[in-house]
C-alpha cells in the first residue's frame, strides 16, 4: 500500500494559511548555477524567501542577485490574474552554503504532490538498471494488453475539493467573523449532506464498478464505510459544537470591544487634559524661556564689565611693574647716594681732623711768609690761630 500523499487545496488568492510552506533543501556540490524543482510545485514568485540552514528565518539573499526563479507557470497565471507562479530555483551565489531553507506559498491542488508522487512511484517500480539487446527479445508482440487500472478512492468522494472547502473553513475559523460561521455550518450541513448521497449513491450501486473487490483499492466495506460516516457524523457534530462555542466566545469579545471603546474614550478625555496642560506648560516655558534671555543679557553685561576690569587690573600690573622699576632705580640711586654721603662725612671728618691739626699747629705753614718775618704771602695763611686773607697778611706784612 502506498504512503498517503498529502496534497495542498488549490489556492488561486495566495491568502490561504496552510498552504504557506517551509523546506529544507541540499544543493548540489557545484559553485556555480544550482537548481532545484520546488518540492511542494508551482508558487507565488513574490513570496519565496532563501536562507541558510544554520540561520533560519533570517533571509538576506535577493532576487536578480542571488538566485533566479524559472519555468514560469503560465496556465496558473493565467488562474491567478497574471500573478507571477513559477516552480524552480536557480541558485547564481557561489557563497550561499550547500544546505538552505526555502519559503513561499504555493498554488496547490494536483501538482502540488507530483514531487512526492513520482518518488513513490520510482520507488515501487524498483527499476533494475540492466543492459537489454532488444534485437535479441523473441516473439515479441505488436501490442501489448493494457493492464488493469485503479482509479483513487478520494475521485470518489471528491477529496480535492474537501481539502480545499476544509482549508478556508480553517481560515475563516481562525478570521472569527460571525457572519463566515454561518456560512461554514451552511458549508458543513450542505457537506455533510452531499457526502452521506454520494456514499449511500456508491453503496446502492448495483455490480463491481471497478472489476475488484472493496479491498483491493484500499476500500471500506459497508459495516467499515458506515462507522466511518458515523465517526464524520460525530466529528462534525463536535465541530458544530466548536462553532457555537466560537459565537458565544464572539459575543464575548463584543462586550470587551464595547469595554475598550469606552477605556479609549476615558483615555481620550485624560489626553485632552494633558494636552491642556501641555499647553499652559508650554506658555510657562516660554516665559522662563522670555527671563533665561534677560538673565542672559545681564550675564553678558557683567562678563563685558568684568572683561573691562580685568583689563584695568592688567594695566594697573603693567603700571606697578613699571612703578616698581622706578622705585629700583631710585633705590640704587639712593644706595649711591648714601653711598657718597657715607664717603663724603668721611672726608669731612678727616678734613675736620686735618683742619684741627692744622690749625693747632704752632707753625702750620714753614715755607709761608709769617708776620714776623715779613716777605710775601703766595697763599691765605693763619694768624694768631686766626685763619687771614692773602691781603691781611701783606697788609700785616707792610708790603700792601
């Protein structure tokens, strides 16, 4: 028995969930020019991401830079209204590692397992790969009889179309609008309804269909199919149940949104007031803005003054160093001066001396005229201890 194939449902909006896909793929070896077919079929171009395994979710590469996509799809294009739908890749960086993870949303319905389906189907074949000399094969016919075919449970009871009505239930379901529940309970009812005509239509059918028994295509047996309706039946049933919960569960969520409206409102009349008071704190920031320039101003007049004082206060250092020069100057001329004073008292003193010994001599001057001598005096002389004029002593002399 073959595995089950799982089959996306044909989405031509590109908005279904489940058909959002993520794989991971080995590249060939080679530096240059990998490919690979996109395991899960035909995609939508603008959704495909790559990235390297080791960092997943993390998609740096681009398109036209990095990879190319190939083997356009035109017929689901067309489907899609000229939505771009390829199904290979074509990998030009020689840099993206050889194991990456691939992303996008693929198209679905039938060639969405073809990948997988043809896996299978070499697999069961079990090809030998032998050397054949067909000129040497005998009595071979013309034609072959055709061998007896198969034909799918699921074309029965139309399993395409389940997967694709069973994946927009799932996204209506998980959309939570009211009116789309109903629409699925209708879905379901009208479902539930056409599957047990086409099952009770297959079982009332009169001879083998198919030329084989029930079980040779992997079929069910009336007591088997009935269980099965009756476990659907029940399932379906539970998934009713599933969708009241879902519409009390919505009514629910309707009285919170009321309860939001009414926080945003309170919320709405607290921001006013903030505005508000945004408002009068921005007037009041204005006018300490209005006192910060006067402050300013004030701060600069007596920076200018102080600027002006500490001019005066250089000049004033520059005069005092100049006045200071001065009083140097006066004081070496002082110390000069003393200086002089001290050589001069001492000449006067030894002159003082001098003169007293002069004038305490008895004979002060031997090579002078004296008085009682007579002659002429060349110089003022002392007489009788009394110091006289040169014309005192001639006249003393009688020589005048």
């Amino acid at each position: 028995m073959a595995e089950i194939i799982y089959q996306y449902p044909l989405d031509l909006t590109g908005t279904l969930t489940s058909n959002a896909v993520t794989r991971r793929i080995t590249l060939g070896s080679g530096k240059v020019n990998r490919a690979f077919a996109f395991p899960d079929g035909a995609f939508y171009a603008d959704t495909f991401r790559l990235a390297a395994a080791n960092k997943p979710g993390v998609y740096p590469y681009k398109r036209g830079t990095d990879y190319e996509l190939i083997f356009a799809h035109t017929a689901y294009q067309k489907m899609t209204k000229n939505r771009e739908v390829v199904m290979g890749v074509v990998v030009t960086n020689s840099a993206i590692p050889t194991d990456i993870e691939v992303s996008a949303q693929v198209v679905g319905g039938f060639q969405s397992a073809n990948v997988e389906g043809i896996r299978q189907a070499i697999a069961s074949l079990k090809i030998e790969d032998r050397v054949v000399d067909f000129k040497d094969l005998r009595n071979v016919p013309d034609t072959f009889p055709s061998a007896p075919t198969y034909k799918d449970l699921g074309d029965i009871y139309g399993f395409e179309y389940i997967i694709t009505v069973l994946a927009g239930i799932k996204d209506a379901i998980n959309s939570g609008s009211a009116v789309q529940l109903e629409e699925i309970k209708g879905i379901l009812d009208g479902l539930k309804n056409d599957f047990l005509d086409a099952l009770n239509a297959h079982i009332n059918a009169e001879g083998n269909v198919h030329n084989l028994d029930i079980h040779q295509v992997n079929g069910l047996t009336e007591t088997e199919i009935r269980a099965l309706i009756q476990s659907v039946q029940t399932a379906i049933d539970a998934t009713i149940r599933d969708i009241g919960d879902l519409r009390a569960a919505d009514t629910a969520l309707g009285q919170r949104i009321d309860a939001v409206v009414a926080s945003l409102a309170a919320w709405n009349d607290q921001l006013n007031v903030v505005a508000q008071n945004y408002q009068k704190m921005s007037l009041a920031l204005a006018n300490l803005n209005s006192l910060v320039l006067q402050l300013q101003k004030k701060v600069n007049d007596l920076q200018s003054a102080l600027n002006e004082t500490n001019q005066r206060v250089t000049d004033l250092e520059n005069q005092g160093k100049d006045f200071q020069q001065q009083i140097d100057n006066l004081q070496g001329q002082i110390n000069s001066l003393k200086t002089q004073v001290v050589n001069n008292t001492n000449a006067i003193s030894q002159a003082n001396q001098n003169l007293a010994n002069h004038a305490a001599a008895d004979n002060p001057h031997p090579n002078y005229l004296h008085k009682q001598y007579g002659g002429v005096v060349q110089a003022a002389v002392h007489v009788n201890n009394n110091l006289t004029s040169r014309d005192d002593v001639q006249a003393e002399a009688g020589t005048k």
